[in-house]
C-alpha cells in the first residue's frame, strides 16, 4: 500500500463512521426493542416487496445480535423481517452457528417454511453473513430449498472455505487438533477451505438454477480468506467487492454485516433489482 493511502485510511474510517451516525434509521432503536417490526408473524408481504426476507446469521452470531441493525434498515424500508437461530451447541447459550451445517440448513429449512405459512408467499428472499450466506446454498442443493427461494446474498460468505490467513494449514502439525475442532465446534470444521463438507457442498457447480446470486465482500476480510474465495461462478451470480463500490470503505469481516450501510444498500439492490440505485459511498446516507 502506497503511504499515502495508509495516512488516508483513518481519515476514511472517521467519515463513514461520522456518517453512520447522522444516518436517518431504525437501527439505533434496535437496542432497546430488537424485535421492533422484525420477526412480526403479523407482517403480511405488499405489493412493492412480495416476498418475505430471512436473515441468516454467521458462526458465533444469533438471530439478534447480528442483525440488530440490518433488520430495522429492512423494516423501515417496507419488507418484512425474520430471523433464526441455528447451529446451536448443548451448554452453549447465545454463540450459535457451531453445529453441523448440514444439520444447520435443516433448521433453516424448517424456517423458511414457517415463515411463507406465515406470509402466504410462495417464496422468500435469504441475506446472511459470513457462514450464514454460505450455509443456504446446502439448503437449496440438497434440500429444496431453490423452490422455496428467490435471491440468497451473502455478506463476506466463505463459499469455498476459509484458511484463517493461513492458520488451518497449521493444524497437520498439531497431533488431533483437527479431530479436537472436528468434535467440539463441527461447524467451524465444516467452514476450512477444501474440508469434506465444502467438497460436497461445491462438487458440480456453486449453484441452482431459479435462484440469484449476490456476494457482497471486502477485501479487508480477515476471517474468510483468501477474501476472493467468497465468490461464486453460475449465471445467475454477481459479485461485488464492497471497495469497488466506495473505495473509503474499510469494513472488515464483521462490520459489513453489523454496521455497514453500503453493503445493506447494495444488498437491498439485489433483494429488488428493478429498483435498484447506484451504490456509492453516499450510500450511507440512504
């Protein structure tokens, strides 16, 4: 990085995080009453967003914590709103997102089908973060779940699996390391870069036919690397590298999905493309 960059990059930070706080939404709200027009089995589709959207969190995350902004940005926006837990270990409360992902994409599953009961929609739109945009795509492979699903966008998916920066090529030199990770937290397991489960999850193709694609990475992304492994091939994907989109963006792997408005404007991009609106670093400001 040239140095002058490096010397912009805090300047960068202070303004989008100034911004952020200026922003006109729900989200600071959220706090205090989280489930504020999200997870409303009231809430009927209209006309203007048809389909119901699921958000799917990441490993470690809940179906509140992690969408503690996200979800208000939507509701305010006219969609309606659900979340689930998922991937739930015994004697493990909050941290979620560790179990088996085949056995995750169950849950989801199970889900999605109570949410279009619920809506009366024939089909649901999925947004999820970090392994909860990866962790649909077993769902819809293996499971139906492409009749039941319009568009899934993953916000820094690791799609492919992730080597931690390198770290998971250590553990050979760890006598039962592997199977220690392997039993205890299966779903981390499942998330390294060429494991079993990512071998079958992208054995024949990255997706479905019938169902849109959009993955939303940042090039800072430090738990899913390489960051570029986020990304699918197929038809009916686009990805995009948030920096392409406002290049004094420096959301990493966390913030895009917990505070980033950029990515949620783009995300809301590909839940309504006939609406689409250009994103930008002004984006923030929507």
């Amino acid at each position: 990085m040239l140095p002058w960059r490096r010397l912009l990059r805090p300047l960068a930070v202070l303004t989008l995080a100034a911004a952020a706080l200026v922003a006109p939404t729900g989200a600071a709200q959220a706090a205090s009453a989280p489930s504020s027009g999200w997870n409303d089995w009231s809430c009927k589709p209209s006309a203007a967003h048809p389909r119901p959207v699921v958000l799917v969190h990441g490993t470690f995350g809940n179906s509140v914590d992690n969408w503690l902004g996200f979800a208000p940005y939507l509701v305010h926006r006219g969609y309606c709103v659900y979340s689930l837990d998922y991937g739930q270990l015994p004697g493990v409360p909050l941290f979620n997102g560790l179990g088996p992902i085949d056995k995750s994409a169950g849950q989801l599953d199970t889900f999605v089908d109570k949410v279009l009961a619920s809506t009366g929609a024939a089909k649901a739109d999925l947004v999820g973060h970090s392994q909860g945009g990866m962790m649909p795509r077993y769902y819809l492979k293996f499971l139906g779940g492409a009749a039941k699903v319009n568009a899934l966008v993953g916000l820094a998916p690791d799609n492919h699996g992730t080597t931690l920066s390198g770290l998971t090529q250590l553990l050979p030199y760890f006598p039962g390391a592997a199977d220690l990770i392997s039993t205890a937290t299966p779903g981390l397991a499942d998330q390294i870069a060429g494991s079993p489960f990512q071998q079958k999850l992208n054995a024949g193709g990255d997706t479905v036919p019938g169902v849109s694609y959009t993955v939303i990475a940042t090039k800072y992304d430090e738990v899913v690397t390489p960051y570029r492994s986020a990304f699918l091939d197929g038809a009916s994907v686009r990805n995009v590298v948030l920096q392409d989109l406002c290049p004094l963006d420096l959301s990493e792997h966390v913030a895009i999905g917990l505070t980033d408005r950029i990515a949620w404007h783009e995300a809301v991009n590909a839940l309504d493309p006939a609406h689409a609106e250009r994103t930008t670093c002004a984006s923030v400001f929507d």
